[in-house]
C-alpha cells in the first residue's frame, strides 16, 4: 500500500509532467502561427530571405505566391490546433499522441524532400530534425506519469 507521502510525490510528478505537456504544446502551437506572418508578407519579402538562404532566384508567379502562402497558412492552422488542444490535454490525450506520431513521420518525409530538391544542408539538419524530435518529445512526455495515467504502467 503505498503512503501518503509516495502518493503526494506520484501526485506531484504527475502534475509536473502535465504542465511540460501543456507548455510545450504552447510554444510549439505559437511557434507554427508565427507562420501567419508569411500569409501576408509582401513577395519581395520572401525573395529576399530566399536569397539570404542561397537558393536559385525566387520565382515571381502567381503559383509560387499562393504556394507560399497557403502553405504558411497551414503551418498556422496547425499550431492554432496544438495550441487549443494544450488548454485540455486530458481530453485530447490521443489525438496528442496522434499528432506526436505525425510529427515524426513528418519529419521523415520532410527529410526525403530537403534531400531530393537540394535545400541547404543547414536547412535540412535543422527542418526534418526538429519535426522529428517535437514529436518523439510529445510522446515522452506523455508516457511519464500524469493524472490521466498515474498508477498504470508505462
């Protein structure tokens, strides 16, 4: 039978282990909607932070500009997701877990990209690593003892 003083340390680690959960969700959610940014930044913008990366001349067509920006508007979709399923991650619990596992596929798929057109190795070693690692991170943090999963084995 397990002590007061063991259940108040479970108690304690399992709300500790909740609120890295919920922060991390936090600021992964705000970083994707810094994305919105992209969403409106003028064209001209975006090709001269394509020139400070070193890639080709950026092309200025009507395609390569909703492109851009229905992509960055998804990136914002995304994290306005994480960043609502962060106030109740008790509820969400699987589709946390859901979106822990994308992100590694994620990252997989990203890496397979960067590496067949030619992006930047800085941009590769930094894109497809860190997709991969946000998700492996929500999936440990989600195995650690939290009120939703106290006293069951991991």
């Amino acid at each position: 039978m397990n002590s007061p003083a063991d259940v108040n340390n479970s108690n304690r680690d399992a709300l500790g282990s909740e609120l890295v959960l919920i922060w991390g969700l936090r600021l992964l959610g705000l970083i994707d909607m810094l994305a919105l940014i992209a969403v409106m930044m003028p064209l001209e913008w975006m090709s001269q932070i394509n020139d400070l990366c070193g890639l080709e001349t950026f092309p200025q067509s009507r395609i390569v500009s909703y492109l851009a920006r229905t992509t960055s508007a998804l990136y914002a979709l995304h994290g306005a997701l994480v960043l609502f399923i962060s106030f109740d991650v008790v509820r969400y619990r699987p589709l946390i877990t859901f979106l822990g596992i994308v992100a590694i596929i994620h990252g997989a798929i990203l890496l397979g990209i960067d590496v067949a057109v030619g992006m930047p190795f800085f941009w590769t070693m930094l894109e497809a690593p860190a997709f991969t690692a946000t998700g492996f991170a929500v999936l440990w943090v989600q195995r650690q003892k939290t009120p939703t999963n106290a006293g069951v084995p991991a």
